[in-house]
C-alpha cells in the first residue's frame, strides 16, 4: 500500500479548504482548486485567520503554521495539481452530473495509483465511480463542518472499491488526525447525516406544524440533549441549500412526498437566504459572523 503524501482537492468552499488546511496541517502536501481565483483568495483568508487563532492559541508555533502554509498551494491549475496526486478529494457542488464529468476528467489526469475519493454524503461511491476506468480505486471519504474541528470522517466502500482502496483511505484519514468510521456498504446519507437528517426532518415538522419556533426548537436540542447547536443553527452553518440539493435528489430517487425538501427550506433557497456564507437563513448574522436574531420567513 502506497501511503498518501500529495492531495487535490477540488473546491475551496466551506468544506475543500477546510479539508485542505487540515491535510496541510499533519504534514502532506496539498493543493487545493477552484475554478475562480476570488474563490481562493476568500477561502485562504479564511484559513489564515483560523490558524492566526490557533496559534494565538498555543495550539500550533508560527513555525509550524508557516510550514503548514508552504506545504498548501491554492491554485485554479488542477490538472497540474492532479497529475501529481497519491488522492484526489472532490468537494465541488452537490450536483451528480458536475461530479461525473470532473472524476472522468480527474481519472485522466492522475496516476493510475491514485485513489479518486468523493467528499459528498449524498451520492454514493458507485454513482461517481462508474465514471472512472478503475472504480477500485475510489471511494467516498466525508468530513463534516468545520472540517478543522469536527474529529470524524467517514470512509465508504462502493461494490467495487478494492481492500487495498479501502486500507489506504483508512490510513490517510488516520494519519491526517481524524477518526475513521468505515462503511463496508454504501446508502445515502451514510452514518452521521442519516441520524442527522431524521433530527432535522423532525424538527422542520414541529415548526411547520406551528408547535415552536426556530429559536424553541434549537434551544430544546441545546439544553435537553446537549447538542452542540440546534438543527436550524446546524442548517446555517451547513448551508441551507446543501440540505435542500440532498432532498431534492432523495425525491427525484425515491419519489416518496416524504423525501421533498420542506416548504420552509425551498422559501429561504428562493429567497438565497442560504444560511452563514450569505448573511442570513433561518437567522441573520453579521458581517463577522455573529448571529444577530431571527430571519423572518
Ligand atoms: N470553521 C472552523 N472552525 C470553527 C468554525 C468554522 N466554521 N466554527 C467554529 N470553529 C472553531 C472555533 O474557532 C473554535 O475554535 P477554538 O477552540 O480555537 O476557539 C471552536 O470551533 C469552538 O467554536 P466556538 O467556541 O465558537 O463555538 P462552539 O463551542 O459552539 O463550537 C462548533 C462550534 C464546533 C461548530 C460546535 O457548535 C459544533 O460541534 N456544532 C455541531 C457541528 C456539526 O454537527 N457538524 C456536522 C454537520 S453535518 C455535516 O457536516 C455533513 C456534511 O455532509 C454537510
């Protein structure tokens, strides 16, 4: 088994440069992609403010954040990037087509060796891997948001993703400091974000239903079950528009009423109230990201 030194990651979103960061962090070397250079430049003033505050922190020594920043290119080349690449990451938009046509692209491009992995929860490993000439060398490999702090990873083997795939993804999400939980068979949603989801599909129906409000609701999950932040909270921070995509796609599947995204969920999407990135979703916030009270619906 090759161990994985270089990584692409494709998109510099909330979730790509987060992933990349965190790469660059335990010591391989990274480049990260966008189509767009404005893209870059926000994601790496994004990074660089959260690693000013782990070193403020003690969390890391000056030394090591500059190392880290060396080893991390943020660049719009990603077929150079990719020609050089042990894993390839994808974090691009939740859209199966864009995500078929870049792993063909990618499995082009890249070592016959490297592993193609999608970070998405919502396709599953075959639905990307039939894109690709050696679907044994894919899998999904799903970090959760804040990428830089939430600990697991989730690592799924698709019908045709080798052992060797499997071991190799496993060590990487190891190596990078993250907790692995494998999935041997693929279903949408996988772990976290089916129990997830169920929390938050319940919590979409107490509003609708008009037995609380957004605020009850997530202080209820708060303060009864401790979770960390309530599901709308967690939607705004997520993006409110991932959730809805992910309905979308479980409905144009299943085509169960049950599956189609929430009235309320398709209002804020029209309205591109999408949650934290654009200012404001289920509640408004601040130029620098402090939540300032309700968004009326
Ligand atoms: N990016 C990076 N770091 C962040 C962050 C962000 N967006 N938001 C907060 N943090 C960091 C803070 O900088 C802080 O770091 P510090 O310890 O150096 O100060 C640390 O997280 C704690 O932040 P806060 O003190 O501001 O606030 P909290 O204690 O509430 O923690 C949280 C924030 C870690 C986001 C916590 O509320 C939490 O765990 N929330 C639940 C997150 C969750 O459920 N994630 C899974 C989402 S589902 C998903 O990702 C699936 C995918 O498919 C979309």
């Amino acid at each position: 088994m090759t161990p994985i030194r270089t990584v692409l990651v494709v998109g510099s979103g909330a979730m790509g440069s987060q992933i990349a960061m965190v790469c660059a962090n335990a010591g391989l070397t990274v480049a990260c992609t966008d189509l767009d250079q404005s893209a870059l430049d926000r994601a790496e003033s994004m990074l660089r403010t959260r690693m000013e505050s782990n070193v403020a922190k003690g969390r890391m020594t000056a030394a090591q954040r500059d190392a880290a920043f060396d080893r991390l290119t943020l660049t719009t080349d990603r077929d150079t990037a990719a020609r050089t690449a042990d894993l390839v990451i994808e974090a691009a938009v939740e859209k199966l087509d864009v995500k078929r046509s870049l792993f063909a692209e990618l499995a082009a491009l890249a070592p016959d060796t490297a592993i193609l992995a999608s970070n998405s929860s919502s396709f599953v490993p075959s639905s990307m891997a039939s894109a690709v000439p050696l679907p044994e060398r894919f899998c999904n490999i799903h970090f959760f948001n804040p990428a830089l702090v939430m600990k697991c990873v989730e690592v799924v083997r698709g019908p045709e993703t080798s052992d060797e795939t499997m071991a190799a993804a496993t060590a990487f999400v190891e190596k990078i400091g993250k907790t692995p939980v494998v999935l041997e068979k693929e279903i949408p949603g996988f772990v976290a974000n089916r129990i997830l989801g169920a929390v938050r599909d319940e919590a979409l129906r107490l509003l609708e239903g008009g037995y609380a409000d957004v605020v009850a609701i997530d202080t209820a999950c708060r303060t009864a079950l401790g979770y960390p932040m309530g599901p709308f909270e967690l939607m705004d921070l997520t993006g409110i528009d991932i959730g809805y995509l992910v309905k979308k796609q479980r409905f144009a599947e299943s085509g169960d009423p049950a599956d189609e995204p929430a009235e309320t969920v398709a209002r804020l999407v029209e309205r591109g109230d999408l949650g934290r990135k654009t200012g404001s979703g289920w509640y408004t916030y601040s130029e620098s990201g402090e939540k300032q009270g309700l968004n009326p619906l």
